[in-house]
C-alpha cells in the first residue's frame, strides 16, 4: 500500500526489446528513444519478452506467423 503512494506512476506492459533489452531473434534490441527517455519518466514499464518467458533462447530462429487467422482449419 505504501509504494502506492510514493509511486503514483501507472504500470505498463511493454515490449523488453523496446527498452533495450537484448532479447531479439537476433541478439538484438528494438530500444526506442521516446519511450525510454521521454514517456518513461511518466510510467513504470514492466518489460515483458514472450519468447523468452517460454523458453527460447536468444538468439533463435525468427518465429513467423503463416496462414489466414480467420479461417481456422
């Protein structure tokens, strides 16, 4: 409750290679300048990689999505 109240900053999910984060396919990052330097001194990211959170490693093969996602046969 008390970091509530010293933190009033919203808590956002955001991609971790868009911070900088060396998590890419490629062992590399996305880092965007306007979200790290500008909009993140008025939020507290909380960096979120899928593909690592499952498992894969970095780097790894590119994952591509294939087919049509309304027709699911």
């Amino acid at each position: 409750m008390q970091e509530e109240i010293c933190n009033p900053k919203p808590r956002l999910g955001i991609s971790a290679c868009l911070l900088g984060e060396k998590v890419r396919y490629d062992g590399g990052d996305k880092r965007d300048c306007f979200l790290t330097e500008t909009f993140g001194r008025h939020v507290e990211w909380v960096p979120v990689c899928p593909e690592v959170e499952i498992g894969m490693g970095i780097p790894r093969e590119a994952v591509r999505l294939v087919g049509d996602p309304r027709n699911r046969e």
